[in-house]
C-alpha cells in the first residue's frame, strides 16, 4: 500500500509536465491541496511548493483562454480568493 507521502512525493514530481492552470485539473487545484496540507502537517515542503505553483500560475496567467470555473479565470480567481481568506 503506499502512504501518503509517497503519493505526495509522485504528485509533486508530476506537477513540471503539466501545463493547466486550472481549479480542478490544474496547477490551481494543486496548490489549494498542498497550501491546506503544509497547513494540517506544518510542512515546510509543501509550502514550498504550493508557492511555486501559485508562481506559475502568475506568471503563465495570460494562456489563459477561458473563463469558466474548472480551468478557467473563474476557477484560478476562486483559488486566490480562497487562499486570501484562509490566509
């Protein structure tokens, strides 16, 4: 069976290949995951590396073509929105 940790560890080392920046497929989902997670655990990784995907969804924000909420504008908004409030 393998832990969490593990999973973590492959998901992060997935996360250079993709390209979405989208709410439920993308780099936003996953930054949401690993900001809660550093948060629940006291992680300094995670955090890491929910900071580096907050970047690049900064700085590749302009490929953007959508506005829908699962890959979209709306999505990527809604994230932010929600890492403002849970600071």
């Amino acid at each position: 069976m393998i832990d969490t940790d593990t999973l973590n560890k492959k998901l992060i080392a997935s996360l250079n290949s993709e390209n979405n920046l989208g709410l439920a497929t993308g780099k936003m989902g996953y930054c949401l995951y690993f900001y809660v997670l550093s948060r629940k655990l006291n992680n300094k990784e995670y955090q890491d590396t929910a900071e580096k995907l907050l970047d690049e969804i900064f700085d590749n924000i302009q490929m953007v073509s959508g506005i829908d909420v699962k890959n979209g504008l709306a999505g990527i908004g809604l994230g932010i929105d929600y890492l403002i409030k849970n600071s």
